[in-house]
C-alpha cells in the first residue's frame, strides 16, 4: 500500500492544527508549525515501516517539531513553566495510547521512577530540565531516570502485546483497545 500525504491531510490536517495550536498558543506559530510538519511527513513518508503506525508517526513528527520549535525559543528565555503540560500524563497522546498493560506498569512505579519516566518521555523534559523540576542533581536525575527506565523494562517485557528481541530489548507492542 502507498501511502499518500494528501490522505494524511485529509485525516488529520484540523486535528494536528488544534494540537499544535493548544501548544504554541500562537496561531501564526501554529500555522508554521503545521505547515512544516506537512513537509515533513512529504519528505519522509518513505522511512515509515508500518502503515497501521500512521497516526502515531504523524503526531511523533509534530511533537518533535512543538520541540524543536521550543528549543529554538528557548535563546529567548521562554521558561519551562510557559509550556502547556496536560496537568495528567495521560493527556498527552502517547501516553494516552499505550496498552492498557503498560500503562498499569507505569502505574505502579514509585512515585518518583514514575514522575521522572513520565517528565522525560511523554514531556519530553531534558535530564537537565527534569534535575531542575525536582531540585537535584543531574548526576542524580540520570541515576533516577535510568533505574526508572531499567524496572520499567523489566516490567513491561509481562504484557502479552509487547514484542522483544531475544537480548530482552523491546521492539514494538500493539495496542488492542480499539
């Protein structure tokens, strides 16, 4: 099957608008955003493995370019508390998508392995940034990130629609909610 952008803008153009605009609060911004990430998926529609995987590369693609986009703002000082973060994890997309499964392992992290998974891959904190939030020390916030990420792993390798390499890496998992 081809994929074919115009398809891709005709699914999900006015989506991808209202979620780049909840972010940047700015409409021209967003405009420019959106705009870039359309050409981006253009480009780079062909490095897609998976057509059952469209929605969520597409929306992989717009929160990384809501990232960059940030990043480059951020030489004008633009504070992370100025940053729109849903009050709960699972407002974010990705988060909000995984199995079931591997949202109650989450789940079940101690409160601090569960705030730095959380910060750092669905709200995309840096270590540096998250270090800030929690007031210690980056050595300390790549220890507690890391440990987080190693009983994570170990814990999600139990959910039945997670697939791993024989080394114990996990590849992919497929999310049976629908």
């Amino acid at each position: 099957m081809k994929l074919d952008t115009q398809a891709i803008w005709i699914d999900l153009n006015e989506e991808l608008y209202k979620f780049i605009l909840g972010k940047v609060k700015d409409e021209q911004t967003a405009k420019d955003i959106h705009q870039e990430v359309f050409l981006k998926i253009e480009t780079k529609i062909y490095q897609l493995k998976h057509s059952s995987k469209i929605t969520s590369w597409v929306y992989t693609i717009t929160r990384n370019t809501i990232i960059d986009y940030f990043r480059k703002a951020k030489n004008q000082n633009i504070a992370i508390g100025d940053l729109d973060i849903p009050e709960t994890a699972r407002d974010n997309f990705e988060y909000a998508n995984l199995s079931n499964c591997i949202n109650s392992k989450i789940d079940s992290l101690s409160a601090e392995h569960k705030e730095a998974i959380v910060l750092t891959s669905f709200k995309n904190y840096s270590q540096k940034e998250l270090a800030q939030h929690l007031k210690i020390s980056y050595s300390g916030t790549k220890s507690r990130v890391q440990k987080a990420r190693e009983i994570l792993k170990d814990n999600i390798i139990d959910c039945p629609n997670v697939e791993s390499d024989t080394s114990g890496k996990l590849i992919d998992f497929e999310n049976n909610q629908d």
